[in-house]
C-alpha cells in the first residue's frame, strides 16, 4: 500500500523558517517524481515544487523560488521542503503528492494527509 | 505563466448529470487531472489521462477534452459526490511548472 506521511509543520514567526519531510512507503521511491501541494486556509490548491526522481531535475513556483529548497533521500524513502524567509501568505496546508505521468500529462496519483504551516506573530 | 479556470460552485440534482469544465491554453496540448476534495481530506485522483479512472473510482465519473477545455462529467450524481474539484495540467510555456483550477464546489440537491 503506498502511504505518504508529512511532518514538520508548525507555527513559525515571519522571516523563519520550517523544513518539512515526507515519509514514502509502499513503492519504489526513486521511480517516482514527487511534488509539494499547498492549499491555503479555505482556497484552492497551489503547486509548490518538484523534483525528480534521481533528484537531478527541480522546479519552484515563481511564489517561492528563491525561499524554498526541494530535496529527497532515495535511501530513505524521503522528500523533504526546506522553507526559508517565511511569509505570512506561506500559511497554508502542505501536501506531498507522487507524480505519475507522460509526454501528454502528469497527475498527482497519491497524497500524504497534509501538515500545518502556520506563519505569524 | 499559464491559468485553469473553473467556475466556483455548480450545482447538480440527485441522479442527475452534471458536467464541470476547466478551461485554459495548455489544455490544448496536455491532458488534465481531475481531484475530488471532501472537507478535512487531502485531494483524491479521479480521472487522469485522456479518460482513465484509478481503482476504486465509480464509473460514473469521466474525463473528456477538446480545444482548451477538459471536463470531468458525473452521470446520476450520487449525495457522496459533493465536494470540490479541481483540475491540473502543465504550464504551456515550456517551463515544466504546474497549475491548479480554482476549483468548482459541486453541491447535489
């Protein structure tokens, strides 16, 4: 059964910053690239970053380039989000999600319950 | 970069059917993916691909596409429908970045 387990939120004062990690089981991690999801308090869903499955190739949202560093341990079934210089617009739920796809399309086939990012003072 | 849009709630009677449309340019040249989110729940893959439903997904629900606009469609909606869905697809800029839809809140009367 592929599980997906996030940590690391929390309550963290603007400017700081948080590192989450995702717990991957269940599959073959290093065949699969992986993305960060969030979802704001009552919206939509915004996608944060990704990465593939070598860990060689990653992208950001223009929202987060430059703060947020993706990264995984394929040794440990492990995605991690190094966040850094934390906005209160960062507040949001944050998802791990395996990607599955092609040349005509990706999806997000499996996602992890979410961890709290709350950013204030 | 590129936009999904969707329209924010539509509503459906029991039993009926109900069509939920994304639309957007790089629609043009991927397939969408289409999530059914309840409240508390992380999103749940419901159509992917030109038309393909993961295990467990009821067969009622189904994906189609033409020009810029995909729809998920649910033939005799059923109460446990009720939720938000949202669309994806890739950014048809050429940079490898992803876009959500808005989301569409389907409420079945």
């Amino acid at each position: 059964e592929v599980q997906l387990v996030e940590s690391g939120g929390g309550l963290v004062q603007p400017g700081g910053s948080l590192r989450l990690s995702c717990a991957a089981s269940g599959f073959i991690f290093d065949s699969y690239e992986m993305n960060w999801v969030r979802q704001t308090p009552g919206k939509g869903l915004e996608w944060v970053s990704y990465i593939s499955g070598s860990g060689s190739t990653i992208y950001y949202a223009d929202s987060v380039k430059g703060r947020f560093t993706i990264s995984r341990d394929n040794a440990k079934n492990s995605l991690s989000l190094q966040m850094n210089s934390l906005r209160v617009e960062d507040t949001a739920v944050y998802y791990c999600a395996r990607e599955d796809g092609g040349e005509v399309g990706f999806w997000f086939d499996y996602w992890g319950q979410g961890t709290l990012v709350t950013v204030s003072s | 970069s590129s936009e999904l849009t969707q329209d924010p709630a539509v509503s459906v009677a029991l039993g009926q059917t109900v069509r939920i449309p994304c639309h957007g340019d790089s629609l043009r040249t991927y397939y969408a993916g289409w999530y059914q989110q309840k409240p508390g729940q992380a999103p749940l893959l419901v159509i992917y691909g030109k038309d393909n439903r993961p295990s467990g997904i009821p067969d009622r629900f189904s994906g189609s596409s033409s020009g810029n606009t995909a729809s998920l469609t649910i033939t005799g909606a059923q109460a446990e429908d009720e939720a938000d869905y949202y669309c994806t697809s890739r950014d048809s800029s050429g940079n490898h970045l992803k876009v959500f839809g808005g989301g569409t809140k389907l409420t079945v009367l």
